[in-house]
C-alpha cells in the first residue's frame, strides 16, 4: 500500500479493461489518477465506481482522443489543474484487427498506426515537459508479445505493438 502516495498518474484507454484495472491498482496504491479514453460514458463510470469505493475524488475522467495532441494537452493541463502535476504516464490505449495483410484497408492501417504508434509518441511528448516540472516521471508504454510473434491475422496490429528495449 502505498507505493505511489502523491503520485499522479495519466493512462489512456482507461475506460474499461486493462485500463480500468490499472487505474485501480494506482489509487489502492495511493496515486491520483487522471483516465482518458473516447468511450466517455465508459470513462465516466469507470471513475464514479472508483471514487465510490475509496470514498474520495481520486479518479478523473476525460475524453481522450491519442490521435490529436489538443486532447493530450487537456490530458496533462487536467492533471496540473486538479491534482498539481504529473508523474506516470501509461500509454494504454491501443487497438487490433483481424485482418491479413492483403484484406488490411489503407485507411485501416492508417487508423491503428496513428493509434497504436502516434498516440503513445504524443503521449511522451505532451507528457515529458509536466514530468521534468516535477523533477522525474515513469512512463510506461504498453506493448505486446504480437509485436515479437506474427500470425497469418492482424498486420497492422503486429506491426504497431513492439517495442525497442530502453536505452
């Protein structure tokens, strides 16, 4: 318990799922959560459940589109504003399909690309300047073991989920 008293934390795809799951674990953990996601009204009972639990304004909810670097500001500005700052970043929002190479839509490639690589660069980007306000930050970057292994379905989802090892 504990762990990330005074700590405050933004993760996109919030709303629901693992998203959810994190943001739980973060305000058992102590830390003030900012959630965002595009499912609004997922988003909004995600937050009212868990401020219900702990029985205090830990958890705020927002729309977050990751595509556009105007939401991930209001992301950050939120955290500043409501909670005086920003420490963790979870770049968590991400999306699939199960589409082949040759079925996969030029539109539908673009659309995971910009989800699943452009969100979590804007996320760093927009996040980084709120962290070194503060002195440090954590941010985590959710991938995949389908960006190591392919299969036969879901090329754009393989091609957006792996990650580099840190430097």
């Amino acid at each position: 318990m504990d762990r990330l008293k005074g700590k405050v934390a933004l993760i996109s795809g919030g709303a629901r799922g693992q998203g959810a799951a994190e943001a739980r674990l973060f305000v058992s953990e102590g830390a003030k959560v900012v959630i965002g996601d595009v499912l609004d009204d997922q988003c909004r009972k995600t937050a009212d459940e868990i401020n219900t639990v702990v029985g205090a304004k830990s958890v705020i909810p927002l729309h977050l589109d990751v595509t556009r670097g105007s939401d991930w500001r209001a992301a950050v500005e939120t955290c500043q504003r409501e909670f005086s700052g920003l420490d963790i970043l979870v770049n968590n929002a991400g999306v699939a399909s199960g589409s082949g190479i040759e079925e996969t839509t030029e539109e539908e490639w673009d659309s995971i690309v910009n989800i699943n690589q452009k969100g979590v660069w804007l996320g760093m980007k927009h996040a980084v300047p709120a962290m070194r306000k503060r002195g440090a930050g954590s941010i985590i970057n959710i991938s995949s073991v389908a960006g190591l292994i392919g299969t036969g379905r879901a090329a754009a989802y393989h091609g957006t989920k792996g990650r580099s090892p840190p430097h």
